[in-house]
C-alpha cells in the first residue's frame, strides 16, 4: 500500500505529518478475539542515513526531524513549474502476522526562501546608434532555484531616462525573457553610455528580488544580422563519447561584407555552467563537441543557447537539445536499509524465530535506462533466507526455514543486484546474521544403552563406568548434571562428572542384572532431558554348591521291572551359572545295583526287582560342580520295590475238598456252622480278600462273611433241608489292576447225627459228577426219614422185577454199551474223597504210580457243545455267576500278558509258581462219563483229595499228585460250562 503527502520544505521539528492506521484505515483490534492488538510501526532506514522524518511505533504518526527538508538541496538543477519533488520511505507493521510494508511518498512543496538572481551584478549591452525605435535587446535571464510563483515572476528597468524600455517575453517552456526596447533614437555622438538598474521579482510570499546594473554602450552601424540554417536543432550522443566527439555542427549567415559578415558563435547566458563544462563551442566554426566525459545518469538532456554574432547588437540565436543516450556503465545500487536494528553491523536473531521472519528491506535500482537499468536480485549461496519482492526492484530479506544454531552460528552472504545490461554489471552487498542460541537441544548420550559386566562379591564404591553425554547448546544450555532413576539403589552417580561406582556389595544369585536408566538435564532456563538405559550384569563367582531338592530322595517302583529300566531322576541345582553350575552326579555307595547318569541324573535299575527278596535300596549320590574349586554335596536315595498282585489266594481251610460239617437240625439262625480261610502272598489291597457263595446256596440257608469267611444260617433248618449240601466259595482279592480268585467247595450235612460216614463221602465223591452251578440237595439224592425209607425199599423191590424183565429183554442190544461202560469205570480206579486224610493220600500215591490220574479225570469231565437235537444233553441254563461286586474292574480280571507292577515280600512263599487263578469263571457244562474230545479244553485238573481247590479253567493246568506243595489250584479263565444229565438245580420252596 502506499500513502502520499504533500509537506512544505523547511518545516519545523515534530510537525505532524500524517497517521498510517487512520489514514490506511488500520485496526488495532483483533476481529477474532476482541482483544487488542499490539502493532508495531517501524520506519525502514539505511545505515548511515540522517532520518528527515520519524514514525512513532506505537501509535504509527509520523514526524518532522530537526533535520531540516531543503527542496532544493533534494531536487537540485533546473526546476520548472510542473516538476515535482519528492522522496519516498518505507515503514514495516509488525509482528509477523499482522505483517505489512507501507510505502509513503512525501511530495516537498516549494516555499520562497530564494530570491531570484541575475547570472552577473553587471550587465553589459552594446546597441548600435542607427537602432531603430522599438528595436529589442536580449538581456540575461534571472534564475530563481524556486518554483511555480516562487520563481521569477517580473523584470522592472529602473532609471531608464526615457531612451529604453523594458519588456518581458515568454518562451514556450515558459521561461521569462528580458528585452530592452529602444524607445528613442541614439548618437553615440552625443551619448555613448547609459547606465541602468533591472530589477527582478518573483511571485513568492513575501516577495524576493534582486537589481543588476544595466551599462548600454551606443555602437558602430552594422545594419544585417547573421542567421541560422537551423534555429532549433536535437541530436543524441552516447554518453560514453570520448572526449572530443562532435557533438553538431552549426551553420549561420550574414548578409553583410567584410568585418559586419565576421560570425562568431557564443553561448547564450542561459547555459549554465555545467553544461559549458561538458561542451565547448568553436566560436569560429560553430562546431560543439565534448570536452568532458557525459554521464546520462547525472543529467540525460542538455539544452545549449547559442548566439552568433556579426559584432552588430542583434546576433542571431539557435537552441540545441542534446539528448545523452545511455550506456550500461551503471552497476546497480544496492540500498540496504534494516528491520531489524544491527549492531556493529550484524544482525542478531534468535534460532526459535519463526519461518519469514522479516530482517530488511532491500532496494535496488540502476542509473541505466530499459534493458540496461532491468536490475535482477538474488541472496549468493544457498542460506537459510529469501528474498522476498514486495515492489518493483524492491525486497524484503526473511527467513525461509527453522534456524538452527547447533547447525551454524553465524550466516555471512551476499545479495547481488545484477542488470541486464551487456555485458551485465552487477553490485553485492555482504549481510552477517548471528543466531542467538535457546536451549532446543537435550542432553545426548553417547550411548543409549550401556551394559556393563561386574563380577559379584565386589568391593563397595567400585569404580564401574562414566557416563558421558553431549549438548549442542552452548554456554548454560550445554551444562549437564547427571541423575540416576528409581531401581539404582546399588549404584552411585557423580552429578557432575558422571562416574558410577557400586554403593553394596552384588550378589549374583541374589539378583543378577540391574536395569536401570541415567538422567542427563541441562541448566536451561527450560531444561531439557534424556536418558540412557544402563544394564549391569552381575558375573558369577563359584560361591554356591550344588543342592538337591530333597535330602532324602524316594523312588517307588514296581517289582518284576526289567533290568535297565528308569527308576527316578535325581534333581540337583545350582545357584551359580555357567561352568560354575555344571553339576555332575555320581552314585557313593552302592554294589552295582544301580546306574545313574551323571548329566541328566537319571537313575536305572541294574538289577531285576523282587520285592519279596528285597523291598528296598539306599544309597548316597553325590554332586559336584564344574567351578575353581570345585564345590560338592550329597543326598540319600531310597528305591522302594512296590507290591504287583500276582499271586491268588491261597485256601488253608477247609484242609480238604472231601471234608464235611455238620449241621444239625437243633442249630439256631446266626450260628456259624463252617469257616472258609485263605491268604494271599501280596500285600496292601492285593492281599485283602473278599469271600462269596457262588452256588449251591439254593435255599438261601446259608450266608457267608465276606470279611471272615465265617458260614452261618441264615434260617433254621427243616427236615425239608435235610441232606448233603455243597457251597461253592469264591475267595478273590482286592487287587488292581486285576484281582485274583480261588475257588473252594464246602459242604456241609444237614442232620441230627452222621450216621453212615463212608456214604456221606460217597455221596460227596459222587457229587463232582454234578455241574457247579447245580445244587446238589434234591431229594432224590439226599437220605430220607426211616419211613421214606421203608417205602423207598418197597417201590424198588418192585422195580427190580420191572428191571429184570427188561433187562433180559434189551440185555442183547446193550450188552456192547454195558462192557464199555464197566470198563470205563474200572479205569478210575479211585475215589474222590474220603475221611481219612492220611489213607487217602497214601492210596492217591499208589493209584499215581499206577495209572495217570489225567486220563481218569478227563474221563468224566469234559466241555461239550450244546446238542438242540438231543433233549438229555441240553445244558443247563443256569451258571455260576460272580456278584457284581466281583465283576469291578481291577478285581474280577487280571491279564497276565502284562507285566505285574508289584511284588511279594522277600519272606513270602512264591505261591505263584504253582496256584494261580484269573478272572472270575463264567458257566460251566459237566458231563458225566462222557470221552474226551479231541476238539475240547479240559477244564478241571486232577485234583489232591487233600486240601484240594477246585475251579473252572480253559486252559488245563497239569500237576503232578505227587508234588511237593500240599496246595493246588488252577488257573481259570473259561467261557464253557458243565453239564449233568438233566438233573436241576434246587431252589428253596
């Protein structure tokens, strides 16, 4: 925006010239916010340059100086009425957001403090005397530096003795020219010489003027004056024409002969003298050339008045214009004027000043004209400014990025102004800007992270590091102090120096790596920080022996565990690292038995385990570490054999299988009548054993503990329950993963008296040809009352006779059937039971050496399939089935497949290696006198008639009578059954 005002020159000090916000319409308020806004006005001044206005910062008024202004001393040479004169400034509104570059021209107007000026005091003019009347005579003009009215405004011609007149004639630049007018005729005879006073006026306020003294000398007659050929002529002329270049050559005529036609050319009084300075003027030949070196910048035109004269008093005049056409001999000028007020010639800022900070306002022009005066700016190297234009050939110098005074302190460059001239000329100005630091820059560490690596039982305040970190500020903005963090409390830190020493003593199994972090703050008046991560390792010193994780270390493992299998691991620590915790494990005091790995600790059997030899091991182990020296320590181990259920009960009563109680009538409900006893090798759950009946408890007239094995009535007997009753016992353990079972037969007989004992063991032999799962206590089979019996005979008295008659009939037909049957009874050759103990094993042990006792067992007892076609080898359809307790998982089945996980104690007897029992029995099909067949398993062996234990088994277990063990069962796994001849089995009524 630009402002102009119009001043008289030579005003006072502190006039008021003009108000930029009023004028320009500038508000101090803040449209936004409301608030008022701090604006700042600043005049735009060159270094050096005495001020002749000032501009109040504040307000934005603008001042006088006591420097006074002189119009003419601004715009010197000629001036004419319509010339202006002026000056112009530049004034900045800051800040930077409300920034803008105000230009104001000041047009000086003229005031009449010069009075016009005749070129001398004396004014010599030569008239000749044959003049006519009203004849005119140049007289020199008066200059007036002043203008418009101020200038010269009026001649007067005073004591002009009625001869002469005075007249003013006005040129068409209107210029004021003098004339004197003969008014009367002259003699030189009479009067040669009149002397006269001109004064001059001009129209000023209050009036100036000035008088010359006028001397007219009355002349010779010389009645032709010369003329030009050109009266006004225009060249042009370079300004660079050496000296002594024509300038024009002038031409002028006079009629007259002789010494009246003698033209000498002249200046006009009107030239001033700087321009007779430049040219000179052959007053012979008329020629005008250079006589000093032109410079169109200090003035472009000239204008040369040139008379020529024959001597007669009216010489002949020309006016010459001589126009100094430029030459690029101007560098550019470069004015160089600051916002911001440097000291001793450089300019500070801050580095947190903003991008377009403004720093000065640059002008450049050049004296050239067109394309020689086209002036081209720009900053000379690549700085952190810019040029920024603003008006024609002016610029404001501002910053174009973020300073930085960690990056450069100081900026020295040059702005150069270059025109387009050819060739170009061009002129720099050197700018200094020095940046003040601010603390923008944090502490830096060398190392963000900084590990270190102590070793442990360190002596207190250790040297261990420094810790060093840098700051690009300077002065107090680079002073560092040192802090450390939470989690330091081992560690002490010299604030200033940055050493770290160890405040304890460090313990690596304590705690082996601190972590903590380091404070660098500078001493800004804002402080800044950082900080740096410091891990210390704590290395390890052989301080620790090895420990185990128990003193006393105890394995369990299972017996019949095969040879190098892993039996325990022995866990062993160490609370050192690295070498220092290498722990090797070795085994003190033992003879071979066992092997330990010395890495892992794993400990192996050497040896198979039985747990009924031995039960258990001890031994000590030691471990020792790898440090220097090396440290040690030891512990016990104990390997306990555990018990595998792999033996079955053994039965120790009843004594035998042909053993019988009796039960008499008189006995009372809850009373026991017999008692089953058995034991088992195992131990633990695998020797607790569980007694059930499983057959021939038809009537419910017993019941059995299953605790004690005690058989008790569970109801009085009747007569109806008289007879030989046989209890199939079922003793199995409580074993696991599978139980074990015996099967053992009690019988009892329900009677008052024995009677006939050879036939209650009859009878008693007579009944293993009966299924177990049939009772045996029918009727037909058991004694009667003697009045049964009386009958009994009478009916069998009479069926013999039937019998005879038939026998002799059928005799033919059976008699084969009949041989073959008496054979195979003379074949057995033995009775199953009998009361005496000690002859029957006697006469077991001769019927042994005499005859195999498997082929007569396997006579009569056999597994046979079902036969739907034959009705009287149907089986029976009732089994031996197991209580449900029995039938648990882990009690009912064993699988000797796989390997037991237990065994018995030393001290027990291996009863394994002859009885062995497995899961429960499922039914069983007896038959009686029925051959082997090849296709079928046995399924009883022969039994002892001693102490013998009966079960059903689908492998046959073949033992000799004559060995050594007085107990003897086998192993029973059948899905068969045994099979009677149609008799059923009884239910209680």
């Amino acid at each position: 925006q630009e402002l102009i005002y119009p001043i008289r020159e030579e005003l006072q000090e502190n006039v008021l010239i003009g108000n930029i916000p009023k004028d320009l319409n500038i508000s101090h308020m803040n449209s936004a916010t409301g608030a008022t806004s701090n604006l700042v006005y600043r005049l735009v001044s060159k270094a050096g340059d005495t001020p002749l206005l000032r501009v109040m910062s504040n307000t934005g008024e603008i001042f006088t100086t006591s420097n006074r202004i002189d119009r003419e001393k601004l715009c010197p040479g000629p001036s004419f009425e319509d010339s202006e004169c002026s000056f112009e400034i530049e004034v900045v509104i800051l800040p930077n957001d409300y920034f803008r570059l105000i230009k104001i021209k000041i047009i000086v107007k003229d005031t009449n403090d010069n009075a016009p000026m005749f070129p001398s005091p004396v004014i010599n003019i030569s008239i000749p005397e044959n003049t006519l009347i009203n004849s005119r005579f140049a007289i020199p003009s008066a200059t007036d530096p002043d203008t418009g009215p101020n200038s010269v405004h009026k001649y007067e011609l005073l004591n002009g003795q009625s001869a002469f007149g005075l007249d003013i004639v006005e040129t068409p630049e209107g210029e004021k020219w003098p004339q004197l007018i003969v008014q009367q005729n002259l003699d030189r005879e009479q009067k040669d010489t009149y002397v006269m006073k001109v004064k001059v006026e001009d129209g000023g306020n209050p009036q100036k003027s000035s008088t010359a003294i006028l001397q007219v000398t009355v002349t010779d007659v010389n009645d032709n004056r010369p003329v030009f050929k050109e009266s006004q002529i225009e060249v042009h002329i370079p300004e660079n024409s050496p000296v002594g270049t024509s300038v024009v050559q002038l031409q002028a005529t006079d009629a007259d002969v002789g010494a009246n036609a003698e033209i000498k050319y002249m200046f006009g009084t009107q030239v001033s003298p700087a321009t007779r300075r430049l040219f000179a003027l052959n007053s012979t030949t008329g020629l005008i050339t250079v006589q000093r070196p032109l410079d169109r910048e200090e003035t472009a035109i000239h204008k040369l008045t040139v008379l020529a004269s024959d001597g007669s008093s009216s010489p002949a005049r020309a006016t010459i214009t001589i126009n100094v056409t430029d030459v690029n001999d101007n560098a550019p000028n470069i004015d160089l004027r600051y916002i911001i007020s440097p000291t001793n010639g450089t300019v500070m800022l801050s580095e947190k000043d903003p991008i377009n900070t403004k720093i000065a306002l640059i002008t450049v022009s050049d004296k050239d004209t067109d394309v020689n005066g086209k002036v081209i700016c720009f900053i000379e190297k690549d700085v952190p400014f810019h040029l920024k234009a603003v008006y024609d050939n002016q610029y404001l110098l501002e910053t174009s990025a973020l300073l930085d005074y960690e990056g450069t302190k100081e900026y020295i460059f040059k702005i150069v102004a270059s025109d387009s001239g050819k060739p170009s000329l061009n002129q720099t100005a050197l700018v200094r800007v020095r940046l003040e630091d601010e603390n923008d820059n944090p502490p830096i560490f060398t190392q963000p992270v900084i590990e270190l690596a102590v070793m442990e039982n360190n002596q207190r305040d250790m040297f261990l590091t420094t810790i060093s970190a840098t700051d690009e500020d300077s002065g107090r903005n680079a002073e560092i102090v040192y802090q450390l963090g939470p989690n330091a409390s081992f560690f002490d830190l010299d604030r200033k120096t940055g050493v770290l020493t160890a405040s304890r003593v460090f313990d690596r199994e304590e705690q082996e790596r601190f972590l903590f972090t380091v404070t660098a703050r500078d001493n800004g008046t804002r402080a800044l920080q950082s900080q740096a991560a410091v891990i210390v390792t704590i290395l390890d010193e052989n301080d620790n022996s090895p420990k185990f994780t128990h003193n006393h270390f105890q394995f369990f493992v299972s017996e019949n565990l095969p040879k190098y299998s892993t039996v325990g691991v022995i866990t062993v620590t160490d609370a050192d690292a690295g070498e220092n915790a290498v722990v090797r494990l070795s085994i003190l005091n033992d003879n071979e038995n066992f092997i330990l790995d010395p890495d892992s600790g794993v400990i192996k059997s050497n040896v198979s385990f039985d747990r009924e030899q031995q039960s258990s091991y001890t031994f000590d182990v030691r471990a020792v570490d790898n440090g220097s020296p090396p440290c040690s320590s030891a512990a016990k181990v104990t390997i306990n054999v555990i018990d595998v259920n792999d033996n079955p009960p053994i039965v120790i009563y009843p004594p035998s299988n042909t053993s019988f109680k009796l039960v008499p009538l008189s006995a009372i409900p809850g009373s026991v009548v017999a008692e089953v006893f058995a034991v088992d090798g195992d131990t633990g759950m695998n020797a607790e054993l569980k007694y059930t009946i499983v057959s021939g408890n038809g009537r419910s007239l017993f019941r059995i503990d299953p605790v004690t094995g005690n058989i008790t009535l569970e109801e009085k007997p009747t007569v109806a329950d008289i007879g030989l009753h046989r209890l199939v016992v079922n003793i199995s353990d409580l074993g696991y993963p599978k139980s074990l079972h015996t099967l053992v037969l009690v019988f009892l007989y329900v009677n008052d008296t024995v009677g006939n004992s050879s036939y209650i063991h009859d009878l008693i032999r007579r009944t293993m040809e009966t299924p177990l799962d049939r009772n045996i206590g029918d009727s037909s089979e058991t004694y009667q009352s003697v009045d049964n019996l009386k009958t009994i005979i009478a009916i069998v008295t009479g069926a013999m006779v039937v019998i005879v008659v038939i026998f002799i009939t059928v005799l033919v037909r059976c008699r084969h059937a009949s041989q073959f049957k008496a054979a195979q009874r003379k074949k057995q050759g033995a009775e199953w039971m009998s009361p005496n103990q000690e002859n029957k094993q006697n006469k077991k042990k001769k019927r042994k050496k005499r005859k195999s006792p498997k082929s007569s067992l396997l006579n009569f007892v056999t597994i046979e399939e079902n036969k739907p076609d034959d009705s009287a080898h149907e089986p029976i359809n009732g089994t031996i089935s197991l209580p449900a307790e029995l039938e648990e998982p882990g009690i009912g089945r064993f699988d000797w497949n796989a390997t037991p996980t237990t065994t018995f104690k030393p001290s027990s007897p291996d009863l394994a290696r002859h009885y062995k029992s497995a899961s429960p029995q499922s039914a069983f099909h007896l038959k009686a006198d029925t051959p082997v067949s090849v296709k079928k398993h046995h399924v009883i062996q022969e039994l002892p008639l001693d102490n013998t234990f009966v079960g059903g088994c689908d492998t046959l277990s073949k033992r000799s009578s004559t060995s050594s063990d007085h107990f003897s069962a086998s192993e029973c796994s059948s899905q068969g059954g045994f099979k009677s001849k149609g008799a059923p089995l009884h239910t209680r009524q």
